[in-house]
C-alpha cells in the first residue's frame, strides 16, 4: 500500500463518499495493528463516524414520526417502503399507528433510511380500532 493512501482521504460529504469509506473499511478491517493499513483503516472509522453522526443527527420523536420524516427527507412515500417490505397494506396500518413496527421492518427500514435500529424500537402507543 502507498503511504500516499492517507492524503486520498477527507471529511466525508455525500452518500457516496461514504459508500467508498466503508467499500475500503471493508477490505481493510483485518489489518494488522500498527501497519499502515490499521493506521488507514483507524482513520476510516472516525471518518464514517463523523458522517453518521451527522447524517443521523435526528429529533425525538416516536419511531412512527421519524420513519415519517426520512421518508420526506428521502423522497420516499409508502409504496417505497413496501418494496422494501413487501407490504403496502402492513406499511399502511404500521404508518396510520394501527400496527407495531416488526423486527423484520426494523431492520430494513433502518437500513433504507439510515435510522439507528435503536430509534426504531422505543415503543409508541398505537390508535386503538374504532
């Protein structure tokens, strides 16, 4: 590896500067303690986590609310998230408060909306069937 490989990297500012940061994570998260890789790979950390922090710096508001948000922040509407889901009908009923978010939801839309999980699990009441 080039000790030029530093100089490659900078703040992180867009999705896809994080997508090469954690590509190159990746390939380095085995390295040796004290090589150069490690040095590179210790640097990637701060950097992603710098990002994500910044990315996620997010309201509190119930689980429901903040899908809500990211959806709008994103571009994204229900149909969206039930291709991601499978479905549109559970999206609706877990959106309208009718329905508990399930761990499947969890993981998947904290993975598309670039929510942490842990945002996603407080509980929240839900509207009761009239």
């Amino acid at each position: 590896m080039e000790k030029d490989t530093f100089r490659n990297w900078y703040l992180l500012e867009s999705e896809e500067d994080f997508d090469r940061a954690i590509a190159r994570y990746e390939l380095l998260k085995s390295a040796e303690k004290g090589s150069d890789e490690h040095k590179e790979k210790m640097l990637l950390v701060h950097l992603i986590a710098a990002y994500e922090n910044k990315l996620w710096d997010l309201p509190e508001v119930d689980p429901v609310e903040m899908i809500k948000i990211r959806m709008e922040d994103f571009g994204y509407n229900a149909t969206t998230l039930a291709k991601e889901y499978g479905d549109k009908g559970t999206i609706s009923k877990v959106l309208n408060y009718k329905q508990s978010l399930s761990l499947t939801m969890i993981r998947k839309f904290s993975h598309l909306l670039k929510i942490p999980a842990e945002c996603l699990i407080k509980e929240y009441p839900l509207k009761k069937a009239v």
